[in-house]
C-alpha cells in the first residue's frame, strides 16, 4: 500500500480517457477552474451538470450513463 501511496504523490499523469463530472447544484460548488486537466495526456472533458449536486448517479443518472459511454472504445474524441 505504500508503494502506491508513493507512486500517487508523484502525480503521475493519466493516460486513458477521462471525463469529469461537476454538479453545478452542488453547495460547495463547482470547482472556478479546470486545474486537473493538467494531470491529464489522454483525452479528458469536463462536464458541468447544472441539476445536479454531489450524488451524480442518483441525480443525473443520464448524464453519467452518457459520460461512460462516450468513453466506449471507438467514441471518445
């Protein structure tokens, strides 16, 4: 376990496609920037869903059904 721990302070960028689920109804708000995005050489979107809060799945099962299956090999850009 500390091998990874170690290995995760590094802050490795990320290669697989990505998609960043933000619900704007949150009360702790959306994150002002995309700074994350720099952790990232594969493809990555940040989506801001404005119904939503924290609970993503239960709120907008939707869009997190799109999300992943935007991710489907073949559909992501």
């Amino acid at each position: 376990m500390a091998s990874i721990e170690m290995d995760l302070a590094r802050q490795p960028p990320i290669a697989v496609p990505t998609i960043a689920l933000h619900g704007e109804a949150d009360g702790l708000g959306p994150p002002t920037d995309d700074r994350d995005a720099l952790h990232f050489t594969g493809a990555y979107q940040r989506r801001l869903i404005p119904t939503a809060g924290h609970f993503l799945p239960h709120e907008a099962p939707e869009a997190v059904v799109a999300a992943v299956a935007s991710l489907l090999p073949g559909r992501h850009r």
